[in-house]
C-alpha cells in the first residue's frame, strides 16, 4: 500500500476552479496537494471556452465575485505575459431591434452601480466595432470588462506557479472523519491523504464528494457544444452575443436552448456557442445541435457561412438550482470547503473563488459576503416534504 501523505489542505479537481484554490492557498503559506481522477483540465475546464465575462451578469453576488476576478485575473495576467492567452478584447453584446437595445440598456444601468462599464453603440458605431457583423442591427452595448484566457493553458500554469505536489489518476473513494464530524482528509483509490482541510473543487461531480461526507449538494450537468471553425485572420475582435444569452444562462429550462455566442482566439479559430441542456452525463454529439449553433453564428457573422467547421467538442457546466456556485466552508462538516457548481462561468469566476476559499481556510475575513454562497443553502427531499 502507498504511504499516507500529508499536507494542510487537499485540494480535489484539477480543473480551473482546483487550480487557483491551490495557488491562492499555497500563497497565503499552506502546503497544499491536488487529486484528480483525470488529467489536469480534463473535465468541464478542458470543454471551456476561457471566457472571463462581466457582461452577462445582473447585479448581485455572481457579478460582485466577477468583478474580484476579473481584478485578479488582470494581476495573473503581469505575472504571466501571454503564456494562457489573456486577452482584454472586450464584448459585444448585438440588439436587432431599438426595442432590444433599450432592453440591454436598462441591465446595464443596473449593473453600472456595481462597477461594471457599459458602452452604448449604435449605428455606424456596431460596425466600427466589428466590421463583419450582420447588417441592420439596432446597435449593442461595448462591455470593456470582458476578457478571455485560454483555460487549459490557464489551469496547467496555475497549478505549477502554486507550486502544490498534483496526483492525478487517483480517484477519491472517501472522506474519513473524526467522531465529531471533522474532515481527516481524503480517502484515494491509490492510499489515504492525510489533511485537516479538503476544498471540493470537482466541478459537475462535486455532489458526488459532497455525498462522500453525508454533505447535500445538488450539483447537476447541464451540457453544451462548442463548434470550432479553421483558423482565420482576426475578423472577429470581441465577444459577440446575442442579447437571448443572458436570459438563456438564468433560465431554469432542461430542455435544448441556443443563442448566437461567437469569438476568434489568439491561435485563429472562431469559436460558436451556446447550447444548453439537461441530458445528465449523455456524451452523444448532437448534429442538430450543432447546426442550430453554426446557424446562430452565420446571423450574426454571415462570412461564417463559407467558413470550414474543424471539428465541435462537448462539455458538462456544474449547475446549482439557484444560479450561485457553492463557496467556502460547509457547516454540516468542519473543515470541508466547496468550490464548485459555478455553471458556464468557472473560468472567470475561478480566482475569485480561489482567493475566497484561501482566506477561509486561513481564517481571514472573505473579502466578500459568502452568505449567498453557502452550501448548505439547500434542502434536502426530506427537508421539503416535511
């Protein structure tokens, strides 16, 4: 059997979300392991787009932990220079109506209150913006804010820069507890890991490990494609969007919805999204699926549609009934923290919640309200048929 390890705090899940707890644990002084079952970036992270978004986000706790990441993900990016591909190219989010540029123009005003920056465009203004938009669109707002990181790159270099011991192709089997209640660390099914903190950074299986120490967590998949073209010259400059994101991201639906999300890269493919839809853990490519998102993107760009698809990958967004990702301690059980269930929004709001969780587990005061954040906040079965 394999020696028992030991460290201050096990971190598990590999992906964004695990990658900056660990950074942001290790710079505040602990010594810090992190266990994955796959590779690092190999679940929702590696499916990602990389998008560091303020732009869809009404005022509240979401936006509030958007705008701490952003800030951080700005100082990741000195340190860094152009190894993960951060790129502040701003968004555009399109109205084809003046009906729904006036709709987009009241969310920002509200979101201008939490220090968000909102620019409106109209006219000829959208096209100086982006020249190959679709023409006759009422105009949009310009979100600055918004940025993008390449997250695989991201993840990878997070987790080295922490300087954290990464067991990956270990798959987490137990979370052994004291006769009080309090976490002893994890149980793996190549030997224990001895910690009297663990940080529950396992994304869409994050239920799975909370259930691992009798913690009610309900984290469910909510699947979405993403269709890659061949790389191209930069023709399309920011995040573009069609206003029917925002309202598709909030909604409660488990059934199939699109909307027109399109972005070129650093490395020169346009990436197409968004789909979103409860299917559990269901891999099946989905061409209708796809052709909805190609037919999207070709409204809003119409030279897409001589472009070449290279290829379309599939992911799973740890979804939480509320909308809010679950974040710091849990007080059913001492010492477990959570870091997951933050949807399509992990990559962006990662080094927020990793400088939260970094400040729990020191002790520090969080720099934000945690309350909405609590994992507890949800009932059981039992609990509401009572």
């Amino acid at each position: 059997m394999s020696k028992r390890l030991t460290c201050d705090v096990v971190v598990v899940g590999a992906g964004m979300v695990g990658a900056a707890c660990a950074l942001y644990a290790a710079r505040a002084g602990l010594d810090v392991i992190v266990v994955d079952r796959g590779p690092v970036a190999g679940g929702t992270t590696g499916a990602g787009e990389g998008n560091l978004l303020v732009s869809d986000k009404e005022p509240g706790p979401e936006l509030d932990l958007a705008l701490l990441s952003g800030r951080l993900w700005a100082d990741l990016a000195e340190e860094f220079g152009e190894i993960i591909e951060y790129e502040a190219k701003g968004g555009v989010v399109v109205a084809s109506t003046p009906q729904g540029l006036a709709a987009l123009e009241r969310f920002a005003d509200g979101q201008s209150a939490a220090g968000v920056v909102a620019e409106t465009v109209e006219g000829d203004g959208l096209y100086d913006l982006e020249p190959h938009l679709a023409p006759g669109l009422a105009g949009g707002m310009h979100y600055p804010q918004d940025c993008q990181v390449m997250p695989a790159l991201a993840a990878a270099h997070l987790l080295r820069a922490s300087g954290a011991r990464l067991l990956t192709g270990r798959t987490v089997t137990g979370i052994p507890r004291t006769p009080e209640g309090a976490v002893l660390g994890v149980r793996t099914d190549h030997g224990d890991i001895h910690a009297p903190a663990v940080v529950n950074a396992a994304g869409t299986w994050g239920g799975e490990l909370a259930a691992l120490a009798d913690a009610h967590l309900p984290v469910l998949p909510r699947r979405g494609f993403v269709l890659v073209t061949e790389p191209l010259p930069r023709l399309v400059r920011h995040k573009v969007y069609a206003a029917d994101y925002v309202a598709d991201v909030a909604s409660d639906s488990a059934a199939l919805q699109t909307s027109p999300v399109v972005e070129g890269t650093a490395a020169g493919p346009v990436l197409i999204g968004a789909s979103r839809e409860r299917v559990g853990f269901d891999r099946s490519f989905s061409l209708p699926v796809v052709r909805e998102l190609a037919a999207g993107a070709t409204r809003l760009f119409p030279f897409l549609a001589d472009i070449r698809a290279q290829r379309a990958y599939l992911g799973f967004r740890p979804y939480l009934p509320d909308h809010l990702p679950a974040i710091g301690p849990d007080p059913r059980v001492p010492g477990l923290h959570h870091a997951c269930g933050h949807e399509g929004a992990g990559i962006g709001l990662a080094t927020g919640t990793g400088h939260l969780i970094a400040q729990t587990l020191t002790e520090k005061a969080p720099e934000l309200d945690l309350a909405p954040f609590r994992p507890d906040r949800f009932p059981t079965d039992a609990e509401e048929t009572a």
